[in-house]
C-alpha cells in the first residue's frame, strides 16, 4: 500500500478564525475524496499557495491542484474555497489513461506554477499509480476519463 507523503510543512498553524489553522491541507483533502487511493500530496506556499496531489481514480491516474488564500473573499480554505466532498475533489482534478500523459501535464501546467510541488516526488508517485493501475483496471475495465 502506498504512503502519502505529508511533511510537516503541510501543517498550518496561527492566530485565525476561519481557516483551517492547525489542520493539514492535505489531510482535509484525502478525507473529501475517500474514493481516491492518494499516493503523494503537496501543500506548496505558507500563507497562500497551492496543493497539489495525485491518486488513483477508478483506473485512473488523478492529478489535483488547487488554489488557496488567507483573506476574508480570496478562495480561502475554511471560507468556503475548499472541496467540500469528492465531487469537489474531482471537478478541480484531471484524469489520464497513461503515466506518459501525466507526466506531459505535470511537465508543462505544474511546472509553471507560482508556487510548484515537488515534481520528482511527483513524477514517482505518477509511477506508482500507474504500476497499481491494472489491478484497478480489474474492477474498473471501462473508466472513461
């Protein structure tokens, strides 16, 4: 089974009302979508910033990213701006059939990224994903993406 890789930077903490202070963006996220086996999540920035993840979807290589801010109407997570259940989850992500076509995405929208996730880390748990893919592939034969 694969572990998710969550440093403690990922932990936010501070003197607030509405965030999610002292909770870890990415924990919240792998509870919003139970559905999602997680291989690696990426809370990218401090005060503002990005997550990025990706996981397993029905036989499909899920790559997530959303923004977050820390003030009262900017997308803050805690005001309103966070996915709220795994269709939330789902809506800000992309599915891909192949590691190849993963990699091209991450390559070319997540490098550019203000804030940017770790992408060898990234890149292995696109692997990763894509070596458990066919034992999904079982349950899941005919998953469009």
């Amino acid at each position: 089974m694969p572990q998710i890789r969550v440093s403690e930077d990922d932990l936010h903490t501070g003197q607030c009302d509405k965030h999610w202070c002292n909770h870890s963006y990415a924990g919240w996220l792998v509870s919003q979508a139970p559905d999602v086996l997680w291989y690696d999540v990426q809370d990218v920035g401090s005060y503002s910033g990005q997550v990025f993840a990706v996981g397993l979807y029905r036989a499909n290589i899920l790559l997530f990213s959303d923004y977050y801010g820390s003030c009262s109407g900017c997308g803050a997570w805690g005001e309103g701006g966070e996915p709220t259940d795994q269709e939330d989850v789902l809506a800000s992500s992309h599915l891909f059939l192949s590691a190849s076509e993963a990699v091209e995405y991450v390559q070319r929208e997540w490098s550019e990224a203000f804030e940017r996730p770790d992408l060898s880390q990234t890149a292995l748990a696109i692997v990763a994903a894509a070596a458990d893919k066919a034992s999904w592939s079982i349950y899941y034969p005919s998953m469009p993406c």
